[in-house]
C-alpha cells in the first residue's frame, strides 16, 4: 500500500479546529511561558471544549533565545497543567506548524480527543546580532561560516529569481514594494499586528539595505508572541481538511532550484490530495513572507500561479485584499511579525479567524477555504494546512457530548519566589553536597531545599557543609538572586533561647531580681 | 466521551515494530548527523520495510551541544532522504521516546503507513562542565540560579528516600551499590555499551563523591550514540500494545513527593490500561536509571514493587538477570550509556532484540512483554511503551504486499567541501552584498554562490564588492576554513590572455618573430 492509499483510507478520523486565539504580537515584557498561557486562555475563552488531553509546543530555539530547555515541561506548569502530556516539536522557523502537524496526527489517531496547540517565541530581549546568530544556525555550516546569515541567502534566491524571469532591478523592487505596501496595510487592519501603520512607496525606497537586493521593509521583523489552537475530533464549524509536509536540501549549495522551494511543492501536493481540491479552489493564504520575495515563490510553488509569474499576479493586485485570491490578509509575517515558533500556529489562527467572520476586512468573495504555508530553515522544512467551513454551527455539535465548561484548568502562577517576601527562618527538607558543580561555583558546594515559614519551599546554598540533615530548622537569607541559608545548630539555638531571655528580662521593672537558667559558654 | 474511551476504541491502528538498530555508545570520533545515519542503517538493514514515509527524530539540545538547530532538516538530507516529511520532537532527556511516542499516533492514524524513529545526541567533544551546565538548562530557573544541577537534584531526592523509608547511610550506599554493579554486570554482555566491563564493590565504593549520598558510578556517563526503529502498520512479530505520557512539576520545590515521579505514574497507568494489562504481566524492563535511585523509584512508580520496596526487591536480586523481573537487562543507562536524546529510542532498540532473542543472555522466564520507561529531565516528562511479541514470523505477513526490498535510500553522504580537492576557479550562481552582518564579519560582505570547476556548489566570500554578477567568472581560494572569490574582471581577462599568449611565445623558437595581438594597459 503506497503512502497516498493510506491517505485515501476513510479509517483516519476528522480533525476540528475549536477554539483559537493568540497574543498581540510585539515587543513584550513576558515571558516565553507567560506569552504561552496568555495565548491558551485565549483559545480556551473561545473553545467548546474547555479540557485537553495533551500539549504540543512549537517553539524553535527556546534553549539560545531564553537560556531554557525542558520548555515542554515548564509550559504544562506554567499552565497548570501539570500532569497532561506535553511534547515540544522543532523544524526550525516553520516550528508551530510542525506542533499543529503532530498534534493533527495525535487526533486523527483517536489517542486523545482534544489537544491544545501551541506556538510561540521570545525574541526581542537580545541584540538584532545575537538574535541573527541564532536564526542563522538553521542554515548550512559551511554557508554560515562565510558570514551567510538567513537575509543573505534569501537574497541570493531573490538575485537568481530577477535573472530567471528577466525582471530589471528597478521593477523587481517597484514589485518587492508592492508585497510590503501591501502586506503593511494588511497590518493596520489586524488589532494583533506588530505594525498597524501602512507604509508608503517613500518609507520602503529609503529603507536601509540589508543584503542587496533586500531592504529592511522585506525582512520580516524580531517578535514576541504566542498562539494557540484546540483541535478536536467533534465536529465544529471548521475542519482541516487537509495537511501535508515536506522537505528539501539544508544548503543553497545543494540545491537543483534557486527559484522555488521543493519542500512547499511537496507539502501541497499532499494537502490538496487529502482535502481533494485543487490550488483554485483556495479563496485566500496565510503564507511565510519571511522575506517579501518568498511570499511570491511561495505562491508559485502552491501553484496558484505559474513559475514566474508570482510577480505578475503581485503588479495586477490579485494577491490584496480586493484581489482574486487575497495573500496574508493579516499582515503576513512582514507586518503581523515573526516570533519564529509562533508564525505556524498564528497563520491558523488568523484563518480560522477570517472563515468565521470575526475580521475587520471583508473579501469580494465569499471564503470558505483557506490555505496556510509555513517555512522551516531556508525553504527546508515546510507545512502546508487546509481549512475548510463547515455548515455546522460554531459550537460543538452535539452538547451533551460535550464536556462541562468548566473554568480554564490554569493554577495560579506560580509566584517568583524573588519577587514574595520571604520568611527568614525554615528547615531542611532535603539536601545535599554537591562535588562537580557548574561553572562560577566552588566546590564543595551544600545545596538545600528549604520550606520557610509561609510553607513555601525554595532552593538555597549553605553557608557551610556542615550539620546538614532533613529536618534541621535553618536561616534563610537573599543575597543577590540567590538564597543562603545556615543551620542553627545545637549552640545558636542556646544562645538564640539565653539571648530572648536577656531581652525579655531587661523588658521588666527593675525591681525584681532574675537569675539567668543557664550561662551562655562562650 | 473521556480520554478513556477513545483510547479504548478500536478505530486505532495497531503499530508494529519492524527494524531496529542502533550505534555502538561511547565517545565517538562521529557527527551527531553521522551517528543518526548509521542507526537508521541498522535499523533499515534488519527491517522488512525499506521504504519510510517520514522521520521522527529525538534530539534533545543539539542547538546547544553542536550549534546546530534545523536538526530534523539536517538529518533528512544526511540519510539522502531529502523531500521527507521530517520532525524533531523534544522533551528533554525523554525526547527519543517523544519522538517515538509522536510516530506512533502519526502511524495509529493511518497519514503514514512506515515511519522511521531516531534519536541521538553527541556530547562527549564538550567539558564535563560545560556539559553539565547544558544538561542543568532542564532543572527550574531559581534552582539552577543556586548551583543546583541534575546530580544535585536527583542526591536530594536520594537523600530523602533515605530518610523516608528509614535507610541507613551504610544500607543504603549497599543497595546502590548493588545497582551499579548489576547494570555493570548486565552491560558486559552488550556490545553495544559505553561500559563493558563488570565493576567490582571497591570500585563503586572508591569513586569520588559527586553530590552526597551519589557516587560517580551511581551516575549515568556522558554518551554520543544513536538508535533507529522503523515503525509500521503492517503486522510483525512485535506489536506497541501500550504507550502513556506523563508530565510532572519541573522546580523540586513544587512537589509534592519527593520519592516519586507522578509523571512515571501517569504514564504507566494509560500504557497498563492500553495494553489491557497488569504490572505483573511484564517479564522485564529497560528504565531511565540516569542515577541508580532512578532505577529503583522507577520500578516503584511503574507498579513492579510497592512504594519504600524497590530496594529491598535489589537486595533480593529480584531485579538481575536471573530474577523474577530483571530490570536493564542491556545495562541501562547506566553502563550502556546516556546520549540523552537516544536513550528513550535504544531502550526500545534493546527490549525488541531480547524479545527477538538475539541476546546474548538469557533470563529463566521466556520474555514475551517488555516494558520501556523514559525520564525527561528531574522525572518532569515520562513516557511508558509497552512491546508485546506476537506469534507472526518477525517479516511482514503478506510478501506481496510489502513493499520491495529494496537497498536503503541513502544517497553518498555529501562530501565536505574542505575534504575535496577545490578547483580554482568557478562561476556565480547568485550573490549578494549583506550589510547586516554577523558578529566577526564586517559590512558590507560580499557573498556568492560559486559553481566550481568541478561542477560543485560553494558558499564563498567576495574580496570586494564590485563586479558582482549572475554568471561571471571567478577565482577562488580557501583561507582557513571560509572560500573567498575575486571576479575575474574583463580587465583580468584581457591581462589572462596576453599572459597565456606571452607564455606561448615564450615557449616558441626564437627565430620565429611574433607581434602580440593585443597591448596590455598598464
């Protein structure tokens, strides 16, 4: 049975969108798992379904961007979820789609029933260097150590692609524009955007270069942000109807085409299989203008126009919003913003959006198909995911199917023990001492957990290594952002008890004579 | 309909093992890209299905143990796969058995019919330092901020199992001890093992203390490796009969045991229940015993021994080979070896070769139920598979329908660009000049696709930025590890000739008097 039969195969189960949501997109002061939960209530608020089975994460480099792994894990707790499953799924910037991916099979399967996805990345913290180090780990070793970053590769492609198709230099940026105007004003329509100001033919021409022929306004910007959808095998007005993945060559240097992306070939091929349609039958596209020039070969590869013709089809207007097929009507990535784990799940979001009606713009055309394309690496990892509406009403079908709706399942946040006042005193309630210790810390170095006397535990380094012993009643002190603690041994607690009982005795009237019950050795 | 019901639902596809294979553990000379071929090689060559449909690879910080992300990317076109769907899944030390988890609802649902499942990690070519300060990324923030590290952590959690179930310091270093030397013992009959050779009471007893109660030997080493199955919906002589997934609370100070891991518990709970059995019904189990306590908690938490038994069930040598549940019967973690995102694969890897047996030793009960326990990070994101031998011959059922035997699709790996002889001359393919650019290189950079001699493909940097054009001619040389290029200008051209041609002349008899065509412009 060959790949495609089992495709065919009726024994896979619909899939459903439910609730979707997402942050704004920006420059934010939250955290990465802030940003997470944040865009979960969100999707929650709008859900039927109100519990999940299981978590999937997209995020693509959490461990270099906040210094965090195990993100899986710290979202479920963020959450309060603690206990669900939850896995994280990594393809590089096409990272949320991937999540949205699995967590489609995990449903299709029957093994859970309702599973929230979510996508997310925090970025602007570092420096636009820093930042660029990291992105640029996705592209080939050697092109990288060249100095190649992602700009100056997709750069390259935009060269070769003016050369193939005999655009001059004047009409590839007069058509590069065009996608920024375009995507920009798009933007100032989306309450979610990063940017929400349209740009003007003036703003992009004096925009700086940042790898010819690329200027800033066809980058996409650094971004923070998070989205979230519940997916779920009963019926609601919005089903996926089709879903597909692919790959291509990691390096430029490897590649057979500079001028499309055989990875979104692939991908679509597959999803319009699945939902058995063809590339006409799209009413509109959320796709990865990371760079303006792949918004246009992105369009050429899900054949909705012929190689080469993408730039036409952007000139005659047909990819804005009044056109045949509106192309990122959100903003696309250029203006909703980049957060690199976020994008895959956002760009669904922003269609089931747009499906429902819940937009500030409206199409020509009636939209009842959506298609949504996201990019991993330099066209290396791609997803391709097909919305399509239902008649049915947005709610689950049948409610008394339908599980309670029960208040979102989120604990309190935990509170950073930094920022809670802190009692001073507390007992050892495991510990240990530590020979190989990390980098900054000598050893031997006795590390405890202490439950202080709110109740709360917390993980401190002792002042010496000695008489350390579960139980033992300890004193808690911040130094830094650390905590320190030290074991009142038998001797403190004498003098602790002789010294209360000075001061108690000097606190009485003069008059009456005390002995003190026991002299402090000294 | 609960989470219960649906997994109880038959319209799930069963998912069999066919191959298996790993790398031999230990410290290798390898690329993590490199081990992962090679795995995914073992497995192919021992497997009836040659064809896969899609990669699921378990890594779990390659971002920061090789600096390289877009893993999944990397792989696919390492193994000549290239086109591949291909994903990455992570969950910290786990993250193999994620990755397996997550390939098995993408098979249960009928979107691939063949998957192959990978996980590895190289981190030997790192300091113990640096490593442990990776391997920390997976602990809580505040914790971490102490000088708290995974062995830290896992002592505390000793410490208090000790306490709890009133050990002597002395009782329980001897229990301890006799769980290294068990999986000692058990790993010199694995060629695959970092640890081949058994370890004697002096040995353990002398090694250096590396967090009190935890010795060196009571630590699984640092490992580079790989494993590879190929999973499938065609029936074979294994079946998953069962596979849960649990999370826990990632800080220590946010438990509320301190001698278990409710992830195990959760997990195990929804694999019994899959597999329609009971804990008694296993007849081995490979667990994540990074730290011996592990092994022991872990055997308490899947069910085998009530809760403050598991040590005792070690000192009545339940546990070893010969007993009645021999538990890492490959060596474990332990002494085969811990390259993090490998080890949730190899567990599997090493439960269906005994179940095959092809094991070199064998236990007094015939083992027709294996189960596989995996720890991602301190006990924060487990998984449970249970593999169940059938009574089919280990090929596929139906030879007809299995797809041809063909030879592995792995094209010639892609020869390092510095490990081949270079031409010294080349044209562009494309170009760019970047003026954003990363940390060491300064703007504005010249960047090009050259097309060697030899036809190759090579990222090269520009000496200027002039001249610069799809198709024109360079020269190229390598300086250190980067290429450089200078555009063979019309002006070069025209030196180049008269050069030849002077050279020529040169070489002709004197008699003959010859004028040059052409003067050259000083």
């Amino acid at each position: 049975m060959s790949q495609q039969d089992s495709v065919k195969s009726n024994s896979m189960r619909a899939v459903y969108v439910a609730g979707v949501g997402m942050t704004k997109f920006g420059k934010s002061p939250q955290t990465l798992a802030e940003l997470l939960c944040d865009a979960a209530s969100n999707s929650l608020s709008s859900s039927p379904v109100q519990e999940v089975d299981a978590l999937y994460i997209g995020a693509m480099n959490p461990e270099e961007f906040t210094g965090d792994s195990n993100i899986a894990s710290l979202v479920a707790d963020a959450l309060g979820m603690t206990g669900l499953p939850a896995i994280r799924v990594e393809t590089a910037s096409s990272a949320g789609a991937a999540a949205l991916h699995a967590a489609f099979q995990a449903v299709a399967s029957g093994y859970y029933q309702h599973v929230l996805v979510l996508g997310g990345e925090k970025m602007t913290h570092l420096s636009t260097s820093a930042t660029t180090r990291v992105l640029a780990e996705v592209i080939d070793k050697q092109e990288r150590r060249c100095g190649a970053t992602m700009p100056a590769l997709a750069a390259m492609i935009t060269e070769r692609y003016r050369k193939k198709y005999r655009l001059s230099r004047s009409r590839l940026e007069q058509v590069l524009c065009r996608v920024a105007i375009k995507n920009h004003l798009n933007g100032s329509y989306n309450p979610y955007a990063q940017f929400q100001q349209p740009i003007s033919k003036e703003t992009y021409s004096s925009s700086k270069l940042v790898s010819t022929p690329l200027r800033l306004y066809d980058c996409a910007p650094i971004t923070d942000g998070a989205a979230a959808i519940v997916l779920t095998s009963e019926p609601t007005d919005i089903a996926i109807t089709g879903i597909g993945h692919g790959t291509g060559p990691l390096g430029l240097g490897e590649r057979d085409s500079f001028t499309s992306f055989p990875a979104t070939q692939i991908a679509a091929s597959r999803a319009y299989q699945m939902a058995g349609i063809s590339p006409s039958a799209i009413d509109f596209a959320e796709v990865h203008d990371a760079f303006t020039p792949f918004e246009i070969i992105c369009t050429e590869d899900l054949g909705f126009f012929a190689p080469g013709k993408g730039w036409q089809a952007v000139e005659e207007g047909k990819t804005s919003l009044q056109g045949t097929l509106p192309i990122n009507p959100s903003g696309g990535l250029k203006a909703r913003g980049h957060p690199v784990g976020a994008s895959g799940v956002a760009q669904v979001v922003e269609a089931a959006w747009r499906l429902r009606g819940n937009s500030k713009t409206r199409f020509k055309r009636e939209a009842r198909r959506a298609l949504c394309q996201s990019t991993g690496g330099l066209g290396s990892n791609n997803f391709v995911t097909i919305l399509e509406r239902s008649d049915k009403s947005p709610a689950i079908q049948n409610p008394k199917k339908a599980p309670p709706l029960s208040p979102v399942r989120r604990r309190k946040a935990k509170q950073p023990a930094d920022e809670a006042a802190l009692s001073d005193e507390g007992h050892i309630e495991t510990f240990t001492i530590l020979y190989v210790t990390p980098d900054g810390f000598l050893p031997p170095l006795a590390l405890a957990l202490i439950r202080d006397g709110r109740g709360r535990l917390i993980m401190a380094q002792g002042e010496d290594v000695t008489h350390l012993k579960i139980g033992r009643a300890v004193f808690l002190r911040k130094v830094g952002d650390r905590y320190l603690f030290t074991v009142k041994s038998h001797l403190r607690k004498v003098r602790e008890a002789l010294k209360n009982l000075l001061t108690r005795a000097r606190s009485l009237p003069r008059k009456e004579e005390m002995a003190p019950s026991k002299k402090e050795k000294p």
